[in-house]
C-alpha cells in the first residue's frame, strides 16, 4: 500500500499504522506515524476542553448552562472515584488521575471517530505505566523510608527479595501490556471486519464499535487508574 506503510498484513486489510513522513536523525531513518499523529489530536482536543473549561469555570453562575454542568459531572466524578479509593490522599493525586482518565479514555474511545487509537500503541501504554511506577517508587521510598523499602523487599524472608524485587518491575509492563492489548486487540477485529466483509460492513458493524471503542474503552480505562490508585495506596501504607 506503499513505501510509507509500517504494518499491513494484507492489501485488503488496514491496520492504520502508517508513515506520514520521515526525517534522519543521527544517522537513523525516523518515521512520523499516524500514532503520533493521534496523540496530537487528543492533546488538542483536551487542551481545547480544558481551555474552554476553565473559561466557564471562572464565569461560573448559580444557575449553569449545559457545559458548565458537564464539567463539574466530570470534576465530581473523577473527585469521587479518587476519593473512594485513596481517602484522605486523594487530594494529592486527583490530578494525575484525573489526567491519566481523560487521557487514555478519550484515546481508547478515538476508533469512534476514524481514529487509529493511541493506546493501541505499545510506544503511549509503556509511558503511561512507567509513569505511574516512578510515582508509586516516589511515594514508597517518601513514606516507608529506605529501611521500609528495604524491609518490604525482604518479607517475608530475605530469600524472597529477588521475587519481590520482580514483582515491582512487573508493575508497569502489567499495567501498560494490559491496557495496549486490550485495545489493539479490538482495533485488528474491527480492521479484519471492514477488510475481509468489505461492503458488506455498512451499518452493523456499529455496534462493535460501540463494545470495543467505547465500553470496552472505559473498562480499561478504569482498571489502569484503579490499580493505579491501589499500588499508590500500597506504597504509602498507613501513613
């Protein structure tokens, strides 16, 4: 389908991944794809929001119009969520979370669009989780200390450090491998569905966009800030 294409199995069949364009870069062949595209297009589309948002908020009435009760059904929701699941810590991660929601939702949800989603892209999920690991690693060694840490790798013998030390690394490849597959997973279904029925995929293949783009979508987007949030209270502890 041409020089630019970085994944097609099939003439028939579109993945999405596709070069837009290319540039060297020390020596090295560097492609601009549509992923990158996306991403650009969700970070418009939020930075749009949030300007918006914060215009109407700092004219905020008693009495308010539909977008400003669409902004606050959001602020109150995530405010909530955090809050059930962090208690008294939620004020200090409302933001990450929060960001992180909007983010990868408005991502997973973007197939509805004709987009190719971020998240479909291994390269946006690993971030994400590595992200989230370097928050839960801050947090650990800022209320637990070193010796907590240190005894935390140890339990509950010393012989068990190395599986625990394991099972921390595994944090972020779980969190970022299950979010890329779930999604990926439903972007080559719907790619085989328009590619091997061709016109026969009119009208029904809505409602598979519906489960995968969007139900599905805000499941996963869920999961990852829950188990976010659980890691992070985990690291804090009682504290």
């Amino acid at each position: 389908m041409g020089q630019g294409i970085l994944l097609s199995a099939d003439s028939e069949i579109d993945f999405m991944i596709h070069g837009i364009f290319s540039y060297s870069f020390f020596g090295h062949t560097v492609w601009i794809t549509t992923t990158h595209v996306c991403v650009l297009i969700v970070f418009l589309i939020l930075i749009g929001f949030g300007i918006a948002a914060n215009r109407t908020m700092k004219k905020a009435s008693d009495v308010p119009g539909a977008f400003q009760n669409v902004v606050e059904l959001i602020v109150e929701m995530l405010d909530n969520m955090v809050k059930g699941s962090m208690g008294s810590h939620a004020a200090k991660f409302a933001n990450y979370i929060g960001t992180i929601f909007i983010f990868i939702l408005i991502s997973n949800i973007s197939g509805l669009f004709g987009l190719r989603p971020p998240t479909a892209d291994y390269g946006v999920t690993l971030p994400l989780g590595l992200i989230t690991f370097t928050l839960i690693f801050y947090n650990k060694i800022k209320y637990q200390k070193v010796s907590g840490f240190l005894k935390g790798l140890c339990d509950p013998w010393p012989i068990w450090a190395p599986i625990n030390i394991i099972g921390d690394v595994a944090v972020p490849i779980s969190l970022s491998l299950r979010l890329f597959a779930n999604v990926l997973s439903g972007t080559v279904m719907m790619a085989l569905v328009y590619g091997l029925l061709k016109w026969f995929a009119l009208f029904w293949p809505a409602a598979l966009h519906v489960y995968f783009d969007l139900f599905s979508g805000a499941i996963q987007t869920y999961v990852f800030c829950m188990l976010t949030m659980t890691y992070i209270s985990d690291a804090i502890g009682e504290n």
